[in-house]
C-alpha cells in the first residue's frame, strides 16, 4: 500500500525590508508555478515568507511595526496566491506575522488544501531570542518581543490523504515539538525557518548550524516516524546572512531532497505518508514501548533541578 504525496519545499533567498507584499507574493507564484511543473500536491514556504524577518531591528513603540503583521489571510495583496493555489489543485503552507483583531502578535503558519480552504492555523509555540533592546549586538533577535507564545501547542491536522503537523523555525531544536505530534500519529510535520548563520551568544556554534539543522530534523523524523519538511528562507537579507539547506526527510531519518542554493529554489520529493508505519509499528511501536510512568519531569517541570 502506499498513500504519495508530493510535496515541494519552497526555499525562499532573502527579502529586503524594501521589497513589497506584492513583489513577493510574485516570488511565491512562480515558485508555485515550479511546484505544479514538478507535480507537487503541496507546496511549503518559509517562517514569516511575506517580509524581511523584522525581529533583526528594536523599535520602541511596538506599534510602528504594525505593518510587517497580516490582520486578515487571505488579504486583497495575499489572495492572488490562494487564487492561483486552487487554480493549479496545489496546497500550501505559509508563514507570516499575525496580529489579531483584539492586539496579540503571534509567528504563525497556516495550511490551505487543494481546493483553497484554510484547513489549519499553528502558532509558534518556542520563542527564542530576547525581549528587551541589545544594542550590543551586531543585529538583534527581538522575537519575544514580537511574539507571544502560542498556548494551542501542536495540533496534526487530516489533510492531504494524511495526518500532517507544523511548527516553525526554532519549535524544530525541540523534541518535545515532535513528540507531542507524534503521539497524535503525526505522517509529515511541516517546518519553516530563518536562522542567522552568526549565533550571537556563542559564535562557536557558527559554523554547525547546518549540521544542526539537519541533526535536528532527521533525528526528529526518524524517532517519530514521520516525514520531516524544512523550508529556509536563506541568503543574505539586510546585511545578516541565514542558512539555506531546506531538506525533505523521510521516516528513516535519511535526507531525499535538499536545497543546494541559498536562493528561490524548489526541491520536492514523492512521500510515501504509508512508510511512516515501518518505523511507528516496529522500533518506535510507541503503544509497546514508550515509559510515561518515568517521563513525568517533562511535563511537571521547565529549568534543571538538581537534587
Ligand atoms: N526564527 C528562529 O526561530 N530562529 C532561531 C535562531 C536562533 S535563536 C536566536 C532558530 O532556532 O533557528
């Protein structure tokens, strides 16, 4: 038996701060356009893929940046891309700043089927950076200052003949991030990121951030039996240079497709959502296997605590 579905991973090279909505959502479109020519059924963008990633800049009245936010989706600027989505039959999966009728700013994602409809939102649950200006550093990473926390965790969602699941950028280091979905049978977890090359706490963890990326993505794959998206915008984006390496993981853990650019550039794969079972019916037969009973301190508690 096998349940294919292909999906493209749409990395996205920088957007400068004076790029607009509308240039990019042309971006998207051709990308779009490359994902029907590659017979994608899904097409996946970045984190925050409608702007610059503007938490690189402290302003002080949280108001003047407003407008890196989307108070509606779809928007008369974002409806061209949903409109040539349902035109082609491709979903996708999208991530921008959301701001709500009633104030709250969050790092959202949202997942539109083949037909045009939003079948899920997710909202960025691990936040990392810092909340207060640093004028120390060479550019800030003020996203705690952007965003709140989500308080929905992480949903998986029937779609795409699937179970699919997303988080975002940071959420990926995390592998309470993967768990969490995998116990709801999670088959494919959809994840886009920016990550600046130079870390700035410790520049010692400059050069393995694509080993990172990947250490992460493949051994949540591979520990939750579940195909594994990861979609960077890449590139040097207002002077800060990100990482590229946007990868399709399989359940083996194993990369099928990785981006060799750090520019626009589709790469996509043919997943078989079926070959989740090899890993979640055997090895990782959680049912069988797993120990909660022990596991408690994860839930019951955040920091170290040394006895
Ligand atoms: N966007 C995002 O979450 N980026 C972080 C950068 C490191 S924390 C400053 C990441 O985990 O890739």
């Amino acid at each position: 038996m096998s349940r294919i579905v292909t999906v493209g991973a749409a990395q996205m090279g920088p957007i400068q701060k004076d790029h607009t909505r509308k240039e990019v959502i042309e971006r998207l479109i051709t990308l779009l356009r490359q994902g029907h020519q590659a017979g994608c059924d899904l097409v996946v963008f970045p984190e925050l893929a409608l702007t610059t990633f503007f938490p690189r800049w402290f302003i002080d009245d949280i108001t003047q940046a407003d407008h890196w936010y989307e108070t509606e989706m779809p928007s008369p600027v974002t409806q061209p891309l949903f409109d040539e989505a349902k035109k082609l039959k491709i979903g996708f999966c999208l991530g921008y700043a959301e701001l709500t009728t009633d104030g709250h700013r969050f790092n959202t994602q949202i997942l539109v089927e083949r037909d045009g409809s939003i079948v899920a939102k997710y909202r960025k649950v691990h936040i990392p950076g810092h909340e207060h200006n640093e004028p120390d550093r060479p550019f800030q990473h003020a996203e705690r200052y952007y965003f709140e926390p989500s308080m929905e965790g992480f949903g998986v969602w029937k779609a795409f003949d699937g179970r699919i699941g997303m988080m975002i950028c940071n959420d990926r280091r995390w592998p309470e991030s993967y768990r969490v979905m995998g116990l709801q049978g999670v088959e494919m977890i959809l994840c886009g990121y920016n990550t600046p090359i130079h870390y700035v706490p410790d520049p010692s963890q400059d050069i393995l951030q694509g080993f990172h990326n990947s250490l992460v993505m493949q051994s949540g794959a591979y520990q939750n039996g579940s195909w594994v998206i990861g979609v960077a915008k890449g590139g040097v984006e207002e002077g800060v240079d990100s990482l590229g390496q946007s990868m399709i993981v399989a359940p083996s853990g194993q990369i099928v497709a990785q981006a060799f650019t750090t520019g626009d550039e589709l790469i996509s794969a043919r997943c078989d959502l079926d070959w989740c079972a090899k890993y979640t019916g055997t090895l990782f037969d959680f049912e069988r296997y797993r120990r909660p009973e022990v596991y408690g301190r994860i839930t019951s508690q955040r920091g170290v605590v040394i006895d």
